[in-house]
C-alpha cells in the first residue's frame, strides 16, 4: 500500500507543478535523465533536463491558469507484485486551461487523456523515468 501511496504522491506533485508553475517540484517528479513525450499535445519530446524549462517558459505564455484532475490510477508492478522497484502506471486526466480569447478576455482550453508513467524506486523515492502524455480528445483548442 504504500508504494501505490507514494506514486499517488508523485502525480499529486506532478500537476501541482505544473497547474500553480512551481518548476522545481518537477524535480521530486522525475529521474534527471527522464524521457518526456508531449508530442500528442503540441508538446516537445526530450529529456526531462531540456523539457522543464520548455514547460516554465511556454505554459505560462498560452495557458493563465491550469488545473489538472487525475483520475482513475492503475499500476503495473515489474514482475507483477507490488514490491517491485519498477512499475508502469496510468493516470487518466483532465486538464482544462483558460487562455485568452484573443478580444480582451479569457476562453477555456481542455485536454483529456493519460498520462503514462516508467516509474522505478530510487533512493529519494519513487519517480518516472518516463512520461508519455496520451491525448484521447481536446475542446476549445
């Protein structure tokens, strides 16, 4: 139970992060040499080292404010038993943003998906080794 806890914890800071911009939570998030995928979104694909600044720097300039829900959260354990220092974990989301309208006020963006997660057991705690962002449908965008 508690290493489904800890995972739980590392989605929770993964959309803190992201919705409030606090871009050094990203870093309990991922391993430094993570693989990142946000191709499906508009995104880039590249190492976590080269994707956090990516997201400091064009988040803000589309999006005013983000707000994430995660949803239903199913892990894989490496060999299939919890206890494993690996696992595979799907996280479903939804992630409406205001943006603006382009006539002095703001419209609402949203992403529905999942977020599929490499995760493994380091020594600070659980973190993913890979991110791909799977987009099952947009609205507003």
């Amino acid at each position: 139970m508690s290493d489904r806890l800890e995972i739980a914890d590392v989605l929770t800071r993964y959309t803190r992060a992201i919705d409030f911009g606090e871009w050094d939570l990203l870093d309990t998030v991922f391993t430094p040499d993570a693989d990142v995928d946000y191709t499906q979104s508009g995104g880039i694909h590249d190492t976590f080292a080269t994707v956090k600044p990516w997201l400091a720097e064009m988040l803000p300039a589309f999006f005013t404010t983000r707000m994430h829900t995660i949803g239903q959260v199913h892990v894989a354990w490496a060999g299939g038993e919890p206890g494993a220092d690996a696992a595979e974990v799907t996280a479903y989301f939804d992630n409406p943003m205001t943006m603006d309208d382009g006539q002095g006020g703001t419209k609402v963006a949203e992403v529905g998906g999942m977020y599929l997660h490499s995760m493994v057991r380091t020594p600070a705690g659980w973190r993913s080794k890979q991110l791909v962002e799977r987009v099952i449908w947009k609205r507003g965008i």
